[in-house]
C-alpha cells in the first residue's frame, strides 16, 4: 500500500473509491472487494461513491499489484477486502 498523502475524513463525508475491473485486477479479486464494499456502505451507512475503472495500468507498469484501488488519494495495491474494511474503518 503506498499513501500519496493523508486520507482525511469526517463522519459526514463521502469517501471516493475507484477500483479497477480490469481482466488482471478482476480475475485477482476486484469482485471480492466490490462485495466487500457495498456490505461495508449498507451495515454502516458510509456515504462512498464507487467508480469503476477499466484499468489504471499499474499492474502492467509495476509488476503485479493486483488488485489496485484508490481510496481518495491513497493507492491500495494488491488490496484485499480485509485491507480495504481495514482502510475504511480507520477513516469512518
């Protein structure tokens, strides 16, 4: 995971979230982590909007960090859904 910078959140904020579907990031778990998100936005009413991106081309550029998401301006590269509830509860 690296961080371009600091994800900062109040309670009432929306949290932008895009993830790659890519067939690379797709066949290594986005779908997992697409059910993961929604359960997280229905149990908790988290504001999130959800972007879905055909590629972002890091998985090609920097050798295999699929699945890769952006959660605001932090990279979660070979994310999981644990790794993202993780993210998410830290910032809701």
């Amino acid at each position: 995971m690296s961080t371009d910078s600091k994800i900062n959140n109040t309670k009432n904020d929306t949290i932008n979230i895009c993830i790659c579907i890519g067939q690379i990031c797709n066949s290594s778990g986005s779908k997992e982590i697409l059910k993961e998100i929604r359960k997280i936005k229905e149990k908790h009413h988290v504001k999130i909007d959800l972007t879905l991106q055909n590629c972002f081309s890091r998985c090609e550029n920097e050798n295999g960090l699929c699945p890769t998401l952006k959660i605001r301006n932090l990279w979660v590269d070979n994310a999981t859904p644990a790794k993202v509830r993780d993210i998410l509860t830290q910032i809701t």
